[in-house]
C-alpha cells in the first residue's frame, strides 16, 4: 500500500476507526498523490522566472486559446475556463457550496462536515461513492421504485447486491415499516448496510414528512447501536424542491450527522437540477460524522480519498462549468432566480393535482403520492405501462417513462402548465384505446 494511503488510514482510524472497516479495499488504498501535483504546486508558488511544470499550453505569459472558443465563452477568463481545476474543485466554489449547505440544513448548527469534493454531476458522485466503500457483496438498500442508474453503478460496476423494500403503502404512504423491516432483516445477515435515501424521490416525486424523516433517521440510529455499520447515503439530487408544508425542508444528512460512531452520513448533491445547469455536470460530495477529537484531520483524509478517486477517473470535474456556477451563486440576482424558477415547477405542480382530482380518471389509474421535485407517477389499472407508453407516442406524440409493467412517469417540469390538463386527457385517451 502507497505510504500516503497507509497515513490517511491511520489519520482516518484515530479519529473513527468504524469508518475504516466500513471502506471499500479500494477505498483504503486510495490517496490523494503528491508526484506532478505537488511539484506543480510548489512552482507554482516559487518558479518565479520560468514555470516548465504545467501540461497546458501557454503563449505571451498566458493561457494558450482560439479566439473563437473565447468569444463563445464571453467574459470568463482562459484561467478560468481552459485550465485544470484541482481534483478536490475550485477552492471558493468547495466553500460557497458548503455555506450553503448548513443555510439550507439548519440541523447542521453547532455541527461539523468535510469541505465538499467537486464530482462530474451527481452520477459521477453516486461512482465515486462506490469505489470508496463499495465492495463486490455489499449490501445496498433501495426502493423498489428506483432511478435505474444505481443498478448500473451499484450492481453491474460493483457487484454489490440490491435489496429492495415497498417504498409506498397501499394507502399512499411512505412505507415505514417496510423499511425497517428490511433494514432489521438485512442487519441481521451482514455486519455493514448501505442505505440510500433520495428525496424528492425519482421517479415519484415523493419527500417524506417532517414525522417520516425523523423516524428513518431514528430506525438507522438504533440500528448503528445495535452494532451494525451504516452508510447513509442521502442523494439529494433535486433538493430544494418542496411544494407542500407537510415536507421536510431539508436533507436527512443534517439529522443523521453526528447521530452514532457507526454511522457514516454521504451527502451527493449539486447544481444539476438545483441550479437547472444540467449540461455542466457539476456536482459534490460531503461527509457528516462521529469523530472523537478533532474533526479536521479525518475530514481532510476523507476529502484527500475522495479527490484521488476523482484523480484516478476523470482527472478534474470541468473549470469552465465550476466558474460559470460560483460566478451565479455569487450573483445578487441569484436568490430571485431560484424563487423565480421554483414557483414556475411549484405551480406546474399544483395544476397536476388540481387536473387529477377529476374522477374521470380513477378507472385508469391511481396516482402515487407526490410533493417535490421534477416528477410524478401513475400506477395504471387496466393496462401495460410500456405498451401504452409506445401507444401514446406512435399515435399522440406523447412522451412519457414507463418504469414497470403498471407504473408511468410523467416530467411536469418539462411541460407548460397549459399543456397539463391536455397531457392527462390523452394519456386517458390512450388507455381507452387499448381496452378496446
């Protein structure tokens, strides 16, 4: 193992040494490396006269560039657009980003968490996650209504094994005990559960109450007591999106930070949906635990693991699209546009309730409950959900997802308020059609 590993390890183990039986075999040979990196930095401090360390290209004292790319960029300078960002992020965009992380979690208050790492959006996050604390065998607790993605990243890539609980009730409730019962049974078998949590639920657009919320940070806590080692993994992809008082408003990281020495609380995040730059791919991962002492020097092995499997992967998350998002995020229009934009998909939202309360509907389908984020789903009565999703397209050209054989996802955030009620009346259409 690399000298550098074998002191985050032990840096690492110090302060929480549950953290290092809960890592991946690949997580604990993971540093940060010094070599090029390193040596590029003290140049960068010391080679005054002439810096022959950088793999950019520079001209006249500047960074290399076509005017034409430039143009397109407008105002951003070539340092802060066409260079490497470090692995870790921009420094300043790692900092606003976690400010605004405890504005948002006021349970964070009084609270310790790592300096966010910058990932190539979301779905990079969820990868680098699983190169850290992922082994082949692993345990991974989902929903049974899930984004296809983890399956991907989880099961395909790591061989971890998926187990999935009922995440509604019959009567249209966050399935509580399903999800304790499958965290008891699991714990029961394996020393060490992941455990991910993404609300707004995709696809059902569903964020547990203030009342759920507590209970499941509850169930994890007894369980971490009980000798269990948990990684809660709280995918808040659409985070921020709440329409409803009855939602929690914030993320179930906050309340699950610092809650045991057995639980380890990963926060993926970004600005992909929250900032609706989905194209720039920038998102973050941060980590929230029990540590005895000082907090810093595990925190920063953690960051340094984290930046190396980065390193390792895709070098650097984009620098262009880091600025352009720090640059928004410093902006005094910022906190109008985000109002602007989420009263817009709030509304889209509440028109989708308003069409569904018509009773036309409910031989064709149930509506699973919904109160967040970019989606919403139906659960049909009488028909296949992949035949009269073709069906919709070919004869209407209408798009919608089907997740099973009787579930549908609808995307209100991509259609206009105006075309809701006209949407809901084809797709009633469309099952007509095929009961014929």
């Amino acid at each position: 193992m690399n000298p550098i590993a074998k002191q985050l390890n032990q840096d690492i183990e110090k302060g929480n040494p549950v953290l290092l039986e809960m890592m991946s075999d690949v997580g604990k040979k993971l540093f940060f490396p010094k070599g090029i990196l390193s040596q590029g930095a003290e140049a960068k401090e010391k080679a005054h006269k002439i810096n022959a360390t950088i793999g950019i290209a520079k001209e006249n004292g500047q960074t290399m560039r076509f005017d034409s790319v430039m143009a397109a960029i407008n105002d951003i300078r070539p340092e802060e657009s066409l260079t490497y960002a470090p692995s870790f992020g921009i420094p300043a965009l790692r900092k606003k980003w976690r400010e605004s992380v405890f504005e948002k979690n006021p349970s964070l208050s009084g609270k310790t968490i790592s300096l966010p790492v910058v990932t190539c959006g979301i779905t990079h996050g969820v990868s680098v996650f699983a190169d850290i604390w992922i082994n082949a065998g692993d345990v991974v607790i989902l929903p049974d209504m899930m984004w296809g993605n983890y399956n991907m990243i989880l099961d395909v890539r790591k061989g971890a094994k998926i187990s999935r609980y009922s995440v509604f009730t019959e009567t249209g409730k966050f399935n509580l005990k399903a999800f304790e019962d499958k965290i008891r049974q699991e714990a029961g078998q394996h020393k060490k559960l992941t455990v991910i949590l993404n609300f707004p639920h995709n696809p059902s657009g569903y964020t547990v109450t203030e009342e759920e919320g507590n209970r499941i940070v509850e169930i994890l806590k007894e369980q971490a007591e009980a000798g269990t080692n948990i990684l809660a993994v709280t995918d808040d992809s659409y985070f921020g999106l709440f329409y409803e008082e009855e939602s929690i408003k914030e993320s179930l990281f906050a309340r699950l930070c610092g809650k045991n020495s057995r639980l380890l609380a990963v926060k993926l995040d970004g600005c992909t949906k929250e900032n609706f730059v989905w194209g720039l791919r920038v998102g973050f991962i941060s980590y929230g635990c029990k540590i005895e002492g000082d907090s810093a020097p595990v925190y920063e092995a953690l960051e340094k693991k984290t930046a190396g499997s980065v390193r390792g992967n895709i070098s650097n998350a984009s620098h262009l699209s880091q600025s352009i998002v720090l640059r928004s995020m410093l902006s005094d229009e910022y906190p109008a546009e985000k109002e602007e934009k989420f009263m817009i998909l709030k509304k889209r939202a509440e028109r989708v309730k308003e069409v569904l309360e018509d009773t036309k509907y409910k031989d064709a389908w149930d509506v699973h409950p919904f109160n967040s984020g970019y989606f919403m789903c139906i659960k049909l009565k009488s028909v296949n959900a992949e035949k009269l999703r073709v069906h919709l397209l070919d004869k209407y050209g209408v798009g919608l997802i089907s997740i099973d054989d009787k579930n549908l996802r609808v995307a209100f955030s991509c259609v206009e308020e105006n075309e809701i009620q006209e949407m809901f009346d084809i797709i009633l259409q469309g099952v007509q059609d095929l009961l014929v």
